[in-house]
C-alpha cells in the first residue's frame, strides 16, 4: 500500500495566494524528503532536499523564497507556494527516503497538480 | 558528468511482445538503482532497487537486471495495463538522487 502520503491531490487558487501541500512517511521515518516539479511528458525536476530539523537544500534556479520548505517531523514535510502565479501551475510530487544497511528505498507521494488562475 | 540516461523514450508493443527498457549511467559511487512506473497524473510507484551489477529482481512480468553501466527492465508478455512511463533513478555516494526521463510504454490489445 502507499507509504507516503501527498495532500491535496489538487488544488485551483488565484493569483497571489499561498498554497500549502504536506507529505507524510505513513510507517516510516524519513530523515530525507525531496520535492519535485513535473511538467506534462517530463521527467521530475528536483526542486529541493528536505532535511528534518534543518533548512532545506534547494537545487539552482529554484527561488527560496517562493516555495517554502518545512520538515518539522520525521515524517512530515510541507511546501508552501507563496503568492502563486499561473506560471507555478504544475504537478508537485514530494518523496521520501528510507534508508538502511542495502534496503534504500525512495518512495514517492501521489503528486498535487496546482492551477493558478 | 553523472547522468543516467533512458531508452527509447517510446516504445509501442502488441500485447505479448516482450521487450526490455534500457537505463543507463554514468554516476559514479553507485548506492542503488531504482526502478519506477508512473500512470498519467501519478505520483512514481515503487518496483525495484538493485544495488550491485549482476542482481536480478522480478515482479510479476518485470525483471530488472544490473550491469555496471547499465539497468534492463524485461517486460515479459506484456499487457496493455503495463502501459505506462518507467523511470529509472541513481543513487550515489553523497545521497545524491539522478534520474532518467523515463521511457512511455504503449501495449496494443
């Protein structure tokens, strides 16, 4: 069954407000979280690492500011999209990391499509 | 450079015509390839982690294999629900995630 949580599965708002989306590890702890950007017939765009307890790592050309990162908890991890515009309308995807001894795995969350109108 | 690299971007198969995926890298430090399949509005779901070259894992009509270049998904018989876009990811030392661009698979009934 699915091991990582992703809400909301979509979401419509105006120019110029803020849209939260949360990702939780169901029955794991994940120390890692990462949150892409997919664009339709293309692969995921790493947009940021998530560490729990400290600042996110954001990949070059995505803007900290706008995309608000937050691992509070071992499994939870929010972006915030700050004053969306159209132009941030995309499918969100957040995974999260379960690593050990040769059991790496890397789920994914089933992916937020936002429309800014 | 590390990359991994995917192919054919597209493959189209009559139901029952097996075939293999192709992933390729050129990461260094190699902690795990990962295989995906993602349906259209989807979030990547989870088939296969292979770690070492010469490991094989199955999954009903999947079989992943590893070289030290190169990753193969075998789609055995396939049917037109396996149609989808396989992914593949590299993790490397330094817990730095690389992934392909995915190859779309189309089954014909």
């Amino acid at each position: 069954g699915a091991v990582v949580s992703q809400h909301p599965s979509w979401v419509i708002c105006k120019s110029g407000t803020s849209v939260k989306i949360e990702c939780r590890s169901l029955d794991f702890q994940a120390t890692t979280m990462f949150w892409y950007r997919q664009f339709p017939k293309q692969s995921l765009m790493l947009m940021a690492t998530s560490n729990e307890g400290s600042k996110a790592t954001y990949e070059q050309g995505v803007e900290k500011d706008k995309f608000l990162i937050n691992h509070a908890s071992l499994t939870l991890s929010t972006l915030t999209v700050t004053s969306a515009h159209p132009e941030d309308s995309s499918f969100y995807i957040c995974s999260a990391r379960e690593s050990g001894r040769r059991n790496e795995k890397l789920f994914f969350g089933s992916g937020t499509q936002l429309s800014v109108l | 450079e590390d990359q991994v690299t995917q192919s054919p971007e597209a493959l189209r198969l009559q139901e029952g015509e097996s075939s293999s995926l192709n992933c390729s890298y050129t990461v260094s430090g190699l902690r795990g390839l990962f295989w995906y399949r993602q349906d259209p509005g989807k979030g990547p779901e989870f088939l296969f982690t292979l770690y070492s070259a010469g490991e094989e894992k199955e999954k009903e009509r999947l079989k992943a294999t590893l070289t030290k270049k190169e990753s193969f998904l075998h789609i055995t018989a396939p049917k037109p629900e396996d149609s989808a876009t396989y992914l593949c990811a590299v993790l490397k030392v330094g817990n730095q995630f690389y992934f392909g661009t995915g190859t779309s698979l189309t089954v014909i009934p």
